[in-house]
C-alpha cells in the first residue's frame, strides 16, 4: 500500500470503522467508491469485508498490481467514468457510496454531491471527505503569506535564509515577490488529531472568505512558499474549470441535497511535520503521510504550468523552496481533512 493510504486510512480510522459496521449489517451489500484512483481504499476495505461488492470508478483506468488484482478479484470491479457527466446509471445500487479527495477534479460540486447521494439506497451510508488545500499550526491557525506572489531567492522570515536556486535578485527592486510569467514579466514585482464530536453540517468557510468556525484568521509566515504553492494549486484548478474553492461548504452541500438525515461533520487533523512532544502515534503517521504530501507538490506540475502562468524554472524555484519547508522539519503543520456522513433518507 502507498505511503497517502496508509496515513488517511490512519487518520480516518473511526470513520472506516463506521463504513465497515454498515456494511456488516447485511449478508451482501455493495459500496460504490468515487474517484477510486489505484483501488488502495478498495483492498482495503475487501479484504475485511469478503461478502461485499465493491465497483470502484474513476476518470482513467485504475493501475492495480497483479497482487491487488489477485486479492479482491472476486469481490470489486473498476470502471471507467468521469461523475462530471453524471451517475444514472448507478441510481439506487449501493449501500455505502465513499467519496475522499475528489473536488479538484469537479466542475460542479455542489450537483456532483447530489448525483452521487442518488446512488445510494435508502438508509445507505455516504461517506464525504475532501482536504481544505490550506495548513496549520499546532493551534490549528492557517499559515498565511500577506502577499500574492512568492520569490524563494529572499529572506522572508527572520533567522531563515531560503535558498536562491541561483536565480539573480535585481538590485533595483526591494520587493520580496516573484510574478508568474503570465502576468507579463518574470522580474521581481508590487496526530491524526480528531475532533471525537462532529459539528455543524456548516464548516469554517474555505480560506479568504472569513473566520468560519471562529478560528483566528493569521499565522505567522514561517512557511511561505508552501503557502502560495497551495493557493496557486487553487488558483490554477479553479482555471481549469474545477470546483475546488468550495470544499469547505461541503457539509451545506451535503445537507442541502435534501438526501440525507444524521449529517455529521467532522475535522480530521493529519500531521505533517507534528508538534514538539506529541505522542508516538502522532509521529508515527507523519512519518507515513509527509512523503505523500511532497508527492503531492511533484504531482500538481503539470497543472501549475498549464494554468498557474509558470515557466518551468520558476515553478522548479517554488516546489524546491515548498519542499524544504515540508522535509526541514522545523515548523510544525497539519493538515485539515472535512468528513461528512449521513445516512440516505
């Protein structure tokens, strides 16, 4: 198993474990999961619970290994199909329907949510869980960067010399900001930690628009070139038509399909790089997920040069001076997972 599935399926223990009583309940039951990408989730969940159906879906082929094929061949199939389009064709056949990490992919969330509550027989489980794209301290406070751009060639936080990448500072700039090539130049320019008790359908809003849930709204700028690798993954996601900025309204659009009862909404805290004297558990599952969360960065390349207005070099600059913030271990982040449940009326 990956190293990312092993952490979530770590961190989302309690959750899993609800998934499983559902799906115990009967002799034969069927889980449909949304965006199943390698089908790590699937083997997992197959090899505890033999007498289920899984079908697991996704915009491409999934890439199983002969030993991922060989141990649930029996009891999971994987089809190709983009849920942009739509899920008739499998109204009504499900007794779980599990969704995580799906938004950046969604043209239309909040009618993806709908369409895939539609899947779902009456009294199944629906199991959301998507990540805010945002990190925090060990206040659980977001890491902001009050400006809009990034140059990693600068020092930005005192005592923190980041490093330059050889590329030269202009002497007749003083600006600590670097502009993607799109605006026109490229010169330098203006553990798991759970909550046990769910909240309300209607989480903290999603970054920039508000205090939400009544969290501060700053943080110390000790990671900046993380901080706007993230929102330049937003920003370029959201050009290439995708739904990502409303994930925090995850539990309102769940609750709003008018599809569900008991909608339970819970955040999910993944380490990262954990606080000074936590518990081994803790740093057990930030061993496993901070290779996953680098990978990450590598993975959103293409994207950023597509749609976020990098050359390459410049990109290569931000993912370098993001990826020694992660591995340097200094600061401490987590990560915010929301995860929403209910039960098909």
């Amino acid at each position: 198993m990956c190293s990312e599935a092993k952490a979530l399926d770590m961190a989302f223990e309690s959750i899993y474990a609800l998934v499983e009583a559902h799906l115990k309940k009967r002799v034969s039951t069927t889980c449909l999961d949304v965006g199943s990408a390698r089908g790590y989730w699937i083997d997992q969940m197959a090899s505890k619970i033999p007498s289920t159906q899984f079908t697991g879906v996704d915009l491409v082929p999934a890439k199983r290994s002969q030993k991922s094929r060989t141990s649930s061949s029996s009891s999971s199939s994987f089809e190709v199909h983009d849920v942009n389009g739509g899920l008739e064709r499998y109204q009504a056949s499900f007794d779980v329907v599990h969704v995580r990490n799906l938004t950046q992919g969604i043209q239309r969330f909040s009618s993806c949510i709908g369409d895939i509550a539609e899947t779902l027989r009456p009294g199944g489980l629906g199991v959301f869980i998507e990540w805010d794209y945002q990190v925090y301290n060990s206040s659980r406070v977001a890491y902001t960067f009050s400006q809009a751009t990034f140059d990693p060639s600068r020092r930005v936080v005192p005592g923190f010399q980041a490093p330059s990448f050889g590329r030269p500072s202009s002497s007749s700039s003083s600006s600590l900001f670097l502009t993607p090539s799109s605006a026109g130049s490229s010169s330098a320019s203006t553990s798991s930690s759970t909550s046990s008790s769910p909240s309300s359908p209607f989480p903290p809003s999603f970054p920039g628009s508000g205090n939400g849930g009544g969290r501060p709204t700053t943080s110390t700028e000790q990671i900046p070139a993380l901080v706007h690798f993230l929102r330049a993954v937003v920003r370029a996601s959201t050009a290439a038509g995708s739904h990502i900025s409303s994930v925090g309204h995850l539990g309102a659009f769940v609750q709003r399909t008018y599809q569900f009862k008991d909608v339970q909404v819970r955040d999910v805290w993944v380490p990262v790089n954990p606080q000074p004297g936590c518990d081994p558990q803790e740093r057990k599952l930030a061993a496993e997920f901070r290779p996953a969360f680098v990978g990450f960065l590598n993975s959103c390349s293409p994207l950023l040069l597509s749609h976020g207005g990098y050359t390459a070099t410049e990109l290569s600059s931000l993912e370098d001076a993001a990826r020694i913030e992660i591995m340097g271990g200094k600061v401490p982040m987590y990560v915010r997972f929301i995860c929403v449940t209910g039960i098909k009326i």
